[in-house]
C-alpha cells in the first residue's frame, strides 16, 4: 500500500513538473518571439531613419552644389562687358531652370520626420494677396480689439493690438467639418526679453469666440488652444474627467522669429505641430469635441514692445489616406505641397506630404505614378505651364533622394488647363494649385 502511495505521488509530481516545465517553455518562447520582432521592428525603423538623414544630407549637398553654380554663372556673367535686354532675360531662365534641384535643403532637412498631412479640399484661404495697408483685411470679421492690414520686413501681415480677437468671415456659420486642419504663421517678438509665455495666440472654437467651449448637448467644456512660440497647451473636462495637456520643444526659444502652426483634427484627435516638431498628440477629445468655427485671439503681456501678427491662413477638410485614395481612385490629390511664389522651390511644409508619398511607396513596391502639377490661372498661360512642368520636377527629384527609384517616377505639367474649382476666389485658385499622383499602369 505504502509503495502504491509512492508510486501515485511521484507521477502526479512529475506530471505537475512537466505542465509546469511545459508552461515555462512555452512563456519563454513567446517572449523570445515577442523580444525578436521588437528587435527587428526597431531596426526597421533605425534603418527608415538613416535612410531619410542620408536623403536630407544628399538633398544639402545639391542645394550646395546648385548654389555653386549660379556663384560661377554671376561670376562669369560679371565678365561680360554689355548685356541687353534679351540676354538679360535668357540668363534670367537659366537660373530659373536650375531651380528644379534646388529643393532649399537648407531649410527642409530639419523637417525630415514631418508627418503632418493638410486636408484635401481648402474651405478657407488668405494670403492677403490684394490687401490694401492700413485697413481691415477683407477676409476676416473683428469680434474684439482692433487689426489691419501692414507690411512687415516685406511681407504682408495682419497686425493685431493686444487682446485682438478675429474670424474668418464665411457664409455659414458651421463650416468646420468633423476632419479638418489649419494652418498659420504667427510672429513672436518682444523687445523686453520675456519668455516665452509672455506672449501667445490662441485657437478658440465656441461660437461667440468666448474663452469656455461648452459644445452643445455635452457636460464638457474646453478652453482656448493656447500657442507659444515654443510650446502648446489644452485645459477642459473630457467625459467627465479634467484633463491638461502641454507639449514644448525649447530648441524653439528664440525671437524674433516666425513660427509655422498646424493642427490636425480627426472625429476625435488632435495634433498640433510647430513648425516641424509635434508637440501635442491628443488622441481622444470625447464626444463633445465638435467644433463648427474657430477664432484667433492675440495676446502679449504689454500692449508696447511686441508685435502681434499672422500670415497665410488656410482651412482645408480631410479625407482619406493617401493609400486609400490611391486604392479607391487609382491616384490621390494634394494640395499640401507648397512652393514659392513663381518658383518650383518647395516650401518646408511640404515635408509632410513627400515624407507619407515616399513612405508609402517604400511598402508598396507595385506602385508607380506619374507626377502632374497644376497651377491656377494667374498669369501667363504658358509661362504656368513651365512652371507646373519645374515643380512636377521638384517633386520627382525630392522622392528619388528618398530612396525611390526614378523609373518608378514620371512627371508632366498641365498648367492651368485642367482646373477644378473656379479661379475667381482664394479658395477656388488655392485648390486648383495642386499636385496630383497618377498611379502608372502597364
């Protein structure tokens, strides 16, 4: 009976021992699996990421060497004893050819990482093209305080005294959709030398631009998006709960300087970015959170000493992702690549756009496009369609640095031959200025 006992516990231990022996291999098999796709994931991304510094650092040196060449075309154009009108005017085209290379590098390599994507359709845009100075911009209604139109080291701005509260003037009052971005530049500057939470501009969305957004319906509330020129913040109660969101990015603590604001939102996140750095990454606002229109509020501690001021305001409505339009449509319009005025150099901006395409076309190696850009109909018709042809170029160029094989890449130009809003307001000329990625099929 005893050897019976025996016998019955050593094979309920040892077969406890092997479940448990079991049990333990099959944890540790899983953490190694678990451990080894972090491992690979992470080296993925390291790689992405040397990848996208190589084709930032290739971009520097051919803005270098472009810079180069134009040095030794004024050199030897400084030769030449005479030079008339026309030779003038040839010279003029050869610099602006050369601007298909040149992507200002300079500028774009600190937007590497940049993901911020502008909506697809622009409800509302002002550049204040057409402004006349000293009266109030035409564009916008004043809610309080006092704005007009200046110039500023030579460009126009709207200028805004302390306390200043300003809307865009639209002809319904709801006209924020549920995925929206906007985008602006503000200036910072105070001769005094505070920090910066001395001065700010801030994002209000409750209908009579007061400081508490109680949306309709909801026990929330939210106050003002406040934005500084090296940080950000958000106070409310979402479902219930208060919350108090910050993001800075000190690198940015310098004046006097101009800060490129974007902000994102989607049903119910929020991001917000200065210039290329996200500095807030919301992800949920609740369901209270729907916002119809917006304000811009000024604010600086003194009434003296700053200047308070914005630029190139635009509003455009989401859509899909660039991969699900292309699946759906067979290509994809942007309007988030932005160059300068008459030239077919890309604005930093831009970044954010290039960085998905290219991203996108890393994972999808059956994708092809053909590049097409669009203007709107300023100006002279084939003069337009040179230009839309440069920029086209530009784009290609970007993304081959990126790694994208360039017979992967077409490019044409079409001017302002195929339009798809009118060119008779901002909006429409701003929609009509666009690049569209045509996908190539065999």
């Amino acid at each position: 009976m005893k050897l019976l006992k025996i016998a019955l516990f050593a094979s309920i231990f040892l077969l406890a021992t092997t479940t448990t022996h079991a049990q333990f291999w099959k944890k540790l098999g899983k953490k190694i699996e678990k451990a080894t796709e972090e491992t690979v994931n992470r080296k993925v991304e390291d790689k992405a990421a040397e990848k996208t510094d190589q084709a930032m650092d290739s971009l520097f040196n051919a803005d270098k060497k472009i810079k180069r060449k134009r040095r030794n075309k004024k050199k030897k154009r400084g030769k030449q004893e005479t030079v008339n009108n026309t030779e003038e005017d040839s010279t003029d085209n050869e610099d602006y050819n050369d601007q298909v290379d040149d992507v200002s590098a300079e500028n774009l390599k600190p937007w590497s990482n940049y993901n911020f994507v502008p909506g697809d359709k622009i409800i509302f845009q002002d550049d204040l093209m057409n402004e006349e100075n000293g009266e109030f911009p035409s564009r916008w209604d004043l809610i309080s305080g006092s704005a007009d139109n200046a110039i500023l080291n030579g460009e126009q701005i709207i200028n805004m005294e302390k306390g200043t509260i300003i809307t865009p003037l639209m002809d319904k009052t709801s006209y924020l959709p549920e995925v929206f971005t906007i985008e602006f530049d503000a200036y910072f500057y105070s001769e005094k030398g505070f920090g910066s939470e001395w001065q700010y501009y801030d994002i209000r969305f409750s209908p009579t631009a007061a400081k508490n957004y109680k949306p309709e319906g909801s026990e929330d509330n939210f106050y003002p998006l406040l934005l500084y020129r090296d940080a950000a913040s958000l106070k409310g109660k979402i479902n219930g709960i208060p919350k108090d969101f910050k993001g800075a990015e000190k690198v940015l603590d310098v004046q006097p300087v101009w800060r490129h604001f974007a902000i994102s939102f989607n049903k119910r996140s929020l991001k917000v970015f200065v210039d290329q750095h996200r500095i807030l990454n919301i992800p949920n606002m609740g369901k209270g959170f729907k916002p119809q229109q917006f304000s811009i509020y000024a604010h600086s501690y003194y009434k003296d000493g700053y200047v308070r001021a914005i630029k190139n305001i635009r509003v455009a409505e989401g859509g899909k992702k660039l991969y699900d339009q292309v699946m759906a449509e067979g290509r994809f319009v942007t309007r988030g690549i932005l160059f300068d005025i008459n030239r077919a150099t890309l604005k930093p901006e831009s970044m954010g756009v290039i960085n998905t395409v290219a991203k996108m076309m890393q994972q999808h190696s059956e994708l092809s496009f053909t590049i097409e850009g669009h203007t709107d109909s300023d100006g002279d018709e084939a003069s337009n369609l040179e230009l839309s042809a440069q920029r086209a170029l530009a784009v290609k160029n970007a993304l081959i640095e990126f790694g994208i094989d360039q017979n992967r890449l077409q490019t044409e130009g079409k001017g302002e031959s195929v339009p798809v809003s009118d060119n008779t307001t901002p909006e429409g000329k701003a929609n009509n200025r666009r690049v569209e990625f045509v996908t190539i099929t065999e």
